[in-house]
C-alpha cells in the first residue's frame, strides 16, 4: 500500500493556470474564514524550470487576480512600446506591414513583456504565502479513481527505479495524494489531460485539437542595440510548400533580447526540421540586426495547444477540472495563452470553491463550471478568435490573413460563420519520396547552432539510472513504417536530439536518447502512427530554464 | 550525542553558470539554487547516524540571506532536527564562515561536526579544516567512510593512491567526500513536517563576530573556448604541427 494524504484540491502542474486556481482559492477561503487544504505539484525542479513562453501578455488576468500586483512586485517590468510585424519575403526580403493592416488581436499596447517563468516563481511566492503546498520536483505520474470511476486524485511516480525497472538502494515509492477535486493544469498535451480526455471522451463533440512547436532563445545583445518595449512579429519565409508559424523577437530589460519561431505541427513535409527553420530564421537581416554582436544565453522548446473554441474539450469530469493549455485555452488571434490559461484557474477555483461550501461533497461533476466559463470573458475572447487559426490553415498565410483582417477588424470577431479544421495534426505528413528534400545550411556558431549546444544551454538533466520515460506502443514501427515511408521524422521534429537513427553493423536502429529530453510533448503528437507516449520521468528531471 | 552539520546555498550543479556581462560575478539572477551536494551528504551522513541510534540530535547552521532557509528547509525534511541560519548579506568568505561557526559550535557543544568537503561554486575547500583549527578540534577531511561511537570517530579518507583510516577524538571535525553515501530522496510529507521543525535566526553581531574583508573579487571570466581538433594524415604531419605550430617539442 502506498501511503496518502488528503487535500481538499490537488492542482497538477504549476504553470500560470494551476498557479492562479490555487490563488484564487486561498483568496476566496480568506474572504470567507474557511480553512482549505491545497497542493500544488510540479515535475519540474524548481517553479518555472519547465516553463517557456515568449512572451508578451496581457495583464488582465493578473489586474483580477492581485489588483496591487505592481506594488507586490511582480515581475512585468517591461511594458510594450512598439509594435513591428514583417512579412517575410525571401532570405533576405520583408515588409513591415503599416499597423492599420495589421489584426487588431495583434496589436499590443498596454502589453508587458515578461519572463513567464519568472511570474510564475512569483505567483508560486504569493499562493505559499496564502498557504497553498507547492511542492516542486514531484510529478503526477497517475490518475487515481475512486470505484464508480469519478477521479480520486493522482500518485506521484516512485523514485529510484532503475534502467532495468528494478528498485535502487535509494527506491522510494510514489505518494497517492487524495483530493475532493483534482485540477488537472499540465499545459500542453500534458500526459494525464491525454489520458482524462480519452477516459471521459472530453473531446467528442470538439474538432481535432492543433498544435505547434515554439522555440524560444534567450539572447544578451550590445547596449546599443537594445531598445526595450519593442516587440516584432512576422511570418513567411523561411517557412514555405504550406507549413505555417510565424516569429517573435521582443526586447526585454537588461539589454536582453528572445527570439523564437513557431511551426504549426500540421505541416506535411517530413523532411522540415522545426530546429533548423528557426535556426536560419536568426540569419534573415530584420532578425538578425538585432542578434549580432549578441550572445546566446538560454535555449528551449514547448508544444503549443492553438486549436482554440472549436477544439476546446469539455473541461469538467467527475471529480476534477481540466484548466488553461491543458484544455487548450490559448487565444491563437492574440497569440497569448497566459491571461487566459489564468483565467480560465480562476474561474475553476470559484466554482470549486462553491462544491467545497456547499459540501455536496466531492466526485460530482462541475458541470457549473462550463456556464461559469460561457459567462466569462474568456470564453468571449476564444469565440472572438475561432477563425483565426482554421483560416490560416485552410486559406494560408495571404488569404487567411485577409480572411482574420476583415473578421478581427471590421466584424471584431463576430463575423456569423465558423471554419473548421477537423483532421488531427498527425495525418498530415506525405510520404517522404513524394516531398521535397531541404538542405539546411550549417550553422554559424554566432547567430545559429547545432542541436546539442542548444540542448546544453537548457540546462536539462535527467537521473540516468532510470526507465525511458518515451514509450513506444510497438518497438519496430520506427524503423519498419517510419523510416521507409516518412524518412523517421522524430529525428527532425524533436528539438532536442533525442530520437536518432543509428546505423549498427548494417542495420538501422533507433536510439531514444531520453536524458535530452526537454518535455516538450511534439513526438507524442506528430508521429504519424501515434506510435510514441510522453510519460513522466522522475521529479525534478527535465530542463532547468532560468528567465525563460 | 549532537551533530552540528553546516551547510551551504549554491548554484544548482545542471545550471550551465554564465558569467554577468560587467564580469563582476556568475549571474545567479533567477537561476536555481540547491542545498551543496557534499552539504547533502554531510546531513544524510548525520541523519543515518540519528537512525542507528549514535546520535541523538541533528542541527544545522546555514549563513547568508533569507533565501538559505530554504535549503535549511531541505535539511530538515531529508531529517535534521532543527536550523540556524545567520543572516548575512551575501555568503561570506571562508575565515569569516569558520568563525561564524566556532561560535556556533561553542554555543551547541556539538559531539561532532559534519560538512561538506567544498563549495561547488566556490572550490575553496577551506572551512572545514579552518573550523577545526579554530575551535581546536581534531578534523578528517575528504570521509569515504565513518563510524562513530561515544569515544571517537574513525574516518577513512580518500587521499591520492588510496585511502587513509583515522581515528579521531570527539569532539571531532569531519568533512564529506563524494562516496560516504548517495542521500534519499526527499518525501511529500517530511517536506511538510520541515515547516514546522524550529528555525532560529542570528546575525555575525549578535554572536559576537566582526566580519573582516580579506579578499577582493577583481574579474570573473568564463573560461576560454576548446578550439575543435584536426585530423592529421600521417606522423610526419603530426610531428611538424607539434614542433612549429605548437611547439611543444
């Protein structure tokens, strides 16, 4: 028998969403003497060692949240001060689109540009102080359920299990963690919302839900080169054949500058590396006069839940809620998904608060939650954008964009009809022989790099001595469908090297190099056969991203 | 008998360090920190010792800013009993650390210290044997080993070409090597009971201590980079590239 403890609400994951649930709840239990028990678990190390946002937001949540968040202290300190957006028309060509033609969703002024890490090591601060658990360095490694199959709450994964699966000198066992209701807040695809969402078939009456993948690199450039509030987005080359994304670069404070391309997952040609897209992006000069002279000091990559209103799942199960981008709350128009993944914990955190009140006890389900959520400007905000990412997508770039100006701007998102992009990122990749191979230029070692002198600077580690935590429902499927057909894409669409085809006496073999893995979930959701499950590895393990 | 174990806060040992841009230090601007892992043996070591019954109280003392309770919090869910943290502004040096320590050594009358051989960030490797000079007690750096009883500690050392036993008198100074012992993994609960267990909070002043400044930090620099390797055609390359290019021979 494993031991347990008991909570009134257990929140996975301490990202933005999770962060702000447990917030609110403390705040509401404050406002009315109650006394709640609540815990918050993080695979990660450290608060915000996993999180990796651009990222510019949108204070509205935060404003709700702590109203006094600026004489708190928190970390937004860097307000937009201009706006660029380029489209991209060549390796070295682009145009600086006049603001008036620009989406209204992506104007942003009144914006902060923030180290989304460094919020929520903040926010993580403020819940401690109102007496949330947070315990870094433990991961929800398993859902428990109670006998009529509503959620008890989660293990967290034994410590100290071996390569071989044989317990270590150090073996310790998970811990169940017992809770009224369990908020599930993992972020994107995150591996125990997969598994709720199939259980509970929270996704039946949604479109297929889209992904991409975001690199992001952290820079330090000349003083005379920074110009902090500036904040520059584009897209076009070098993304091309029907592969959409687009780029950022914003300029912080402390003359730091990040850069990072987006790569929408649904692209087809199984030769294109996410990795080397971004990396000759940085060469293109409206990036590049920013860059040089500059040095790299962080690097990362995450998946990206963008489906936006028409995929968002139902949120609420018996026994717990599904929060932020691990439901897919982002506002793909806005390209921001930190105001609302907070939002949407708030607006869970009230309606749980009122379950817990009214003590008709645990295991119901909250359905209040999802008339909670239709009254809330989130959920106006997600309908506003419900085109925006099907118009990219059926349209491309040009069209659609034409398509999202008239919408945004004329209709404010109310234009009366809806696009739906119904086929899962996944089945999208062509055979490889009918896809048009692409030489990627080698990289500079000032302005681009190679993928392991990128992984390095993430600061990822994982204990050796432990499972692959990259399970493969069929072992041979890699190299006997993969490979001849697709050319095995994960060696190209993982940003951390950690899928390789390694040629061994003659035969090929694939190699999972899991130590490199920065959890960013795409080879669970780009292998075409869905052949490859993300689990967790042991607490703590993972990058270590600092200012990220 | 009680253990006074020392510990210390240092940049987490994944972080790649980065030197700040006025080379004045490492940044350590939100990176993370953790409880120095020859610091981790140090209490795991004193730990297990509580559990065989040859001690029956732990204590450890951190110095610096209010940050280290943190990794006083740590110790005391991997089992120490209770903490000291004296405040100070930064981490001191090592005289000034070792006589921080002496006072406390003198207020608890510990039965043996354990620390942990080095710092990862700094390296200086001096507190240890600077402490046992001061409070005039017998010390065993580098413990691969250590067995304790009322009367004595006997250590065994890792030295160069092999290893060395001693025995010591208590009260004794010892410091970790690598191999003394792998530390458990923390539990859920104990994390939570660490909360709870007493804090006690003292300042240089108050212990009667005058921190005297005897270094000065000039320059951090990172270190050069590698230049990648060539692969030569034959010896008579190899030989010419060592005697005119690098003129080694």
């Amino acid at each position: 028998m494993r031991e347990s403890m008991e909570f009134d609400v257990v929140i996975v994951g301490a990202g933005p969403a999770g962060l702000a649930t447990a917030c609110r709840l403390m705040q509401l239990a404050q406002d009315n003497d109650q006394e709640l028990s609540v815990c918050v678990v993080e695979k990660g190390s450290e608060v915000g060692a996993h999180i990796l946002s651009g990222a510019v937001i949108e204070s509205r949540a935060l404003d709700e949240l702590f109203p006094d968040w600026k004489a708190m202290g928190a970390p937004l300190h860097t307000a937009v001060t201009k706006d660029e957006v380029y489209l991209l028309t060549s390796a070295t060509a682009g145009k600086c689109l006049p603001n008036a033609l620009v989406p209204k969703t992506m104007h942003n002024q009144g914006n902060y540009i923030v180290s989304l890490g460094n919020l929520c090591r903040w926010l993580a601060e403020q819940a401690e102080g109102l007496g949330v658990e947070v315990f870094p360095g433990f991961a929800a490694a398993e859902i428990l359920y109670h006998e009529d199959g509503s959620v008890k709450g989660i293990a967290t994964g034994d410590m100290g299990i071996g390569v071989d699966g044989e317990q270590t000198a150090n073996y310790m066992e998970g811990m169940e963690l017992h809770a009224k209701y369990t908020v599930f807040a993992e972020g994107c695809r995150g591996h125990l919302g997969k598994q709720l969402i199939a259980e509970f078939g929270l996704d039946t009456e949604a479109d297929a839900q889209h992904y991409a993948i975001g690199f992001k690199e952290l820079w330090q450039v000349p003083e005379e080169k920074h110009q902090p509030g500036l904040v520059v987005h584009g897209t076009g080359w070098p993304l091309q054949g029907g592969t959409s994304g687009g780029f950022f670069l914003y300029h912080l404070d402390n003359n730091e500058v990040v850069v990072g391309l987006i790569v929408d997952l649904n692209y087809s040609n199984p030769w294109l590396s996410p990795f080397d897209e971004f990396q000759r992006l940085k060469h293109h000069p409206v990036l590049a006069q920013h860059l040089e002279g500059g040095s790299r000091i962080s690097y990362g990559a995450r998946a990206i839940t963008k489906g936006g209103f028409n995929t968002l799942p139902k949120m609420s199960f018996p026994g717990g809620l599904l929060v932020g981008c691990n439901a897919g709350t982002l506002n793909f128009s806005k390209i921001k998904g930190t105001h609302t993944a907070m939002k949407s914990g708030m607006v869970a955190a009230e309606t749980l608060f009122d379950a817990l009140s009214n003590s008709e006890g645990a295991r119901a389900e909250l359905t209040e939650y999802a008339n909670r959520f239709a009254d809330s400007w989130v959920y106006d905000e997600l309908f506003r954008a419900r085109n925006f990412g099907p118009a990219l997508h059926k349209f491309g770039p040009i069209l659609g964009g034409a398509f999202n100006f008239i919408d945004q701007n004329l209709f404010a998102g109310k234009l009366p009809i809806t696009l739906h992009d119904r086929s899962a990122d996944h089945t999208h990749l062509v055979p490889a022989d009918q896809a048009m191979q692409i030489k990627y230029p080698k990289p500079d070692g000032k302005l681009s790099f190679d993928k392991l002198s990128s992984v390095f600077i993430s600061n990822t580690n994982h204990e050796e001595n432990q499972p692959c935590h990259l399970r493969l429902k069929d072992p041979e499927l890699p190299i006997r469908d993969n490979l001849p057909t697709y050319a095995e894409p994960a060696q190209r669409y993982c940003p951390a090297g950690v899928y390789e085809v390694v040629e061994e006496g003659g035969q090929a073999r694939f190699q999972i190099n899991a130590q490199n893995c920065i959890h960013c979930k795409t080879c669970d959701i780009k292998d075409p056969a869905q052949n490859i499950t993300w689990v967790v590895p042991e607490g703590g393990g993972g990058p270590n991203y600092p200012n990220m | 008998m009680k253990i006074l174990v020392c510990v210390k806060r240092v940049i987490d040992y994944n972080v790649k360090v980065r030197v700040k841009a006025d080379q004045s230090d490492v940044d350590l601007t939100n990176v993370k920190m953790a409880l120095n892992p020859f610091c981790e043996i140090a209490v795991e070591e004193a730990v297990r010792l509580k559990e065989q019954g040859k001690a029956d109280e732990v204590v450890v003392v951190s110095i610096g800013p209010k940050a280290v309770q943190e990794q006083l919090r740590t110790a005391l869910a991997l089992g120490a009993d209770r903490a000291i943290q004296i405040e100070t502004e930064a981490a001191p040096e090592a005289l000034n650390t070792a006589k921080l320590l002496a006072k406390v050594v003198e207020q608890e009358q510990p039965g043996l210290v354990l620390m942990g051989k080095q710092s990862i960030d700094s390296d200086n490797n001096q507190t240890g044997q600077m402490l046992a000079a001061l409070i005039g007690a017998p010390q065993a750096t580098f413990a691969y080993s250590l067995e304790l009883d009322a009367e004595q500690v006997v250590v065994t050392r890792e030295v160069d070409g092999g290893l060395k036993t001693l025995a010591l008198k208590l009260p004794a100074v010892v410091t970790t090597d690598l191999r003394l012992n792998e530390p458990r993994y923390v539990k859920l609960p104990d994390i939570m009971k660490a909360k709870k267990k007493p804090l006690a909070v003292e300042t240089p002043d108050g212990l009667g201590v005058a921190l005297k400044q005897h270094q000065t930090v000039l320059k951090v620099e990172a270190p050069g980079q590698r230049q990648a390797g060539i692969r030569v055609d034959s010896v008579d390359a190899l030989l010419d590239k060592l005697k005119n290019e690098a003129k080694v021979i």
